[in-house]
C-alpha cells in the first residue's frame, strides 16, 4: 500500500499543480474522467461546506491511504464506480478519489446519535471520497473508533477494510478450534497478514500460506513467518505433485476447511484441491482477473461450499452497536500486540 500512495503522491508533485491553496479552506484529489492517475487525477482547493444537514456530520479528514483498489477505481477497472460530486467553487462535477480513511467530527446534525464532537470515526460507505480534507456524511456512513492508548492514527486509517475483513472471514464461516488450519492465497497481501495474525492469535489455528515466486522469497517467508504463519508456499509449489502429500503430513491428515482466495484464477484451482470435506472457500477478490474455476468433483465428493465476502456488504447488514462493537475488537488487538497492520 506504501509503495502505491509514495507513487500517486510523486506523481501530484511533479505534475506541478498550481491552485490557491493558501486561500481556501479544503484541498481534494479529484478527476473527472477515468484513466491513469498520472494523467487524471488534479489537486483542487476550495472554501468550506454549507451547515450540516439533519441526519449528517461534518468531518475534517486526519489521514487517507491509498490502497490498490483506488488506483481500479480511478483506472474504471473496479466493479464499483463513484458518484460524482460537486464541491464549492470548483466547475462541473467530480469524482474524489480513495475510500478509507480516519476523520474527526466536527460538527453533527439534527437527530444524529450516538457521535460527538472530536469523535474519531472511519467511513463505511463504499467509495466516499477520502482524499479530501472535509467531508458531509451521513451518520450512519460511518463508524466511531475508540480513542486509545497506542492507536495510532496511521493504523485507525486503515481500520474501514483490511483487518475486518481478514476478522470477519475467519469468524463467519467456520467454527474454528485451537489446532485448526486455514490455507489462504495473496498471504503477504494486507488482509493476508492480519488473516495469519488474527488465526495464530485469536483462534491458535494454524495457516498454509500461498504466495507468488520472486527473487527474495526466502526474506518474505521469513516475514510472514515472523507474524505466525505456520508454513509458507508459492503457487509453483502447487504444481508439485508432492505437495499435497507435504500438507498431509503437516496437518496429520487433518481437513482443511477454510480456504481465502483474492486471486482466483488457477492458483486457486489448485488451491481449493488441498481442502478437505464439508470445506468454505471464501473468495474476496481476484488479483489474477482470472475466474475462479473449481472441479465438479469438490462439490460432489467434498461438499465444498463456496462464498464471496465484500466487507462493504457486512457493514450494510449490520446495526451502528454490531459495527462498532467490531472496530472495538479491532483496535483492542492492535494496541495489545496482537495484530500489526501494514
């Protein structure tokens, strides 16, 4: 995530933008037709927003990443496209880019409950524009996160997506025991080290780690290691036939029932053939953009059971108590050592 946001800042600054930031209240990142962010994306300023409106807060934006689904959406590679908007003194609408963030509420609405001024909160509605100094939202658009000791507001940033999502995937789909094992694709991806965190920390289960082939693969073994992953392999390695005897012997024959794909494509193919009976393959992205292809036989003979997961969704479906009753969790593993987030 890192290298993306030094990448689309060095690209702002060279670029060069000259706006009358000195003179206006708010800055944006903003474009207004889709392609690559070298060549769309612009730097507006522009003075603040009108009174907040019944049901809405007004937010000041402490910090936003840049994660690689900002850089789809504004490419119009992602499945999910904005809404453009329009903000004062700027001419014609646009879309602002980047979809986490952390904000503090600076002013609330008539009949909004349950938030105060100076609460620290993370958005929940999809694409809502965080690269941008101020922001109306709809109270229940975002979520409050606990103010505490070692949260940092760079991880409370990051808080809307990665670490709930690796959580969620791991609570909702199988009842998880000590010694359990979980296999996962994109293991050195955000959500796949807090999937190797959370397994190791919260549940003792254990993970078989897939990850792609490279030059310092030992170094990134070591990495993952470092954070609880039990055993850590390439998608190479799964074109080895010995490979599914190698799992056997590390799980003692022991099923296999939860897999997490983000890559689709065949390393899931051959993913999916090292899951035992009555398995969940939960699929929450497709780096490949490749299509998830699956044997016949998994389904008939394992009674495999596949999902997809969109955080997103789980947010939409869940009360205010139940969303924050999650971030609390969230937070708490993170300022107890539990989970480093990246």
């Amino acid at each position: 995530m890192f290298a993306v946001q030094q990448g689309v800042l060095q690209t702002l600054l060279r670029r060069g933008f000259s706006t009358s930031l000195s003179l206006q209240a708010n800055r944006a990142v903003v474009y207004s037709e889709r392609g690559p962010p070298s060549s769309v994306l612009q730097v507006v300023s522009y003075p603040d927003l009108p009174p907040t409106s019944p049901g809405s807060v007004s937010l000041r934006v402490l910090l936003s990443p840049v994660n690689p689904s900002d850089i789809n959406v504004i490419e119009g590679v992602y499945p999910l496209k904005p809404n453009p908007v329009s903000l004062p003194s700027v001419t014609g609408a646009v879309y602002v880019g980047g979809n986490e963030g952390l904000a503090e509420v600076k002013e609330i609405g008539k009949g909004v409950e349950g938030l105060q001024v100076g609460d620290w909160v993370v958005p929940v509605k999809p694409q809502s524009g965080t690269w941008n100094s101020a922001l109306h939202m709809q109270a229940h658009d975002v979520v409050k996160v606990p103010k505490c000791q070692g949260l940092s507001p760079t991880n409370a940033a990051t808080l809307t997506v990665n670490p709930p999502t690796a959580y969620n995937m791991l609570k909702d789909y199988v009842d998880l025991q000590p010694g359990d094992w979980v296999v996962q694709n994109g293991a050195n991806s955000a959500v796949g080290q807090a999937v190797i965190q959370i397994a190791a920390n919260v549940y003792g289960a254990r993970t078989i780690n897939l990850v792609r082939n490279r030059e310092d693969i030992e170094e990134l073994k070591q990495e993952l290691t470092n954070l609880g992953a039990t055993h850590v392999l390439t998608y190479d390695d799964l074109l080895d036939k010995d490979t599914k005897n190698k799992v056997k012997k590390w799980t003692g024959s022991k099923d296999i029932r939860l897999g997490l794909n983000c890559v689709s494509g065949k390393p899931t193919t051959l993913m999916a053939r090292l899951l035992g009976k009555d398995a969940h393959l939960v699929s929450y992205g497709a780096m490949s953009k490749q299509p998830l292809l699956l044997p016949t036989s998994l389904f008939i003979f394992k009674n495999l059971t596949c999902h997809g997961f969109w955080q997103s969704r789980w947010y939409s479906e869940h009360s205010r108590e139940e969303r924050e009753e999650l971030m609390s969790k969230l937070v708490r593993l993170m300022t107890t050592g539990q989970v480093r987030c990246y």
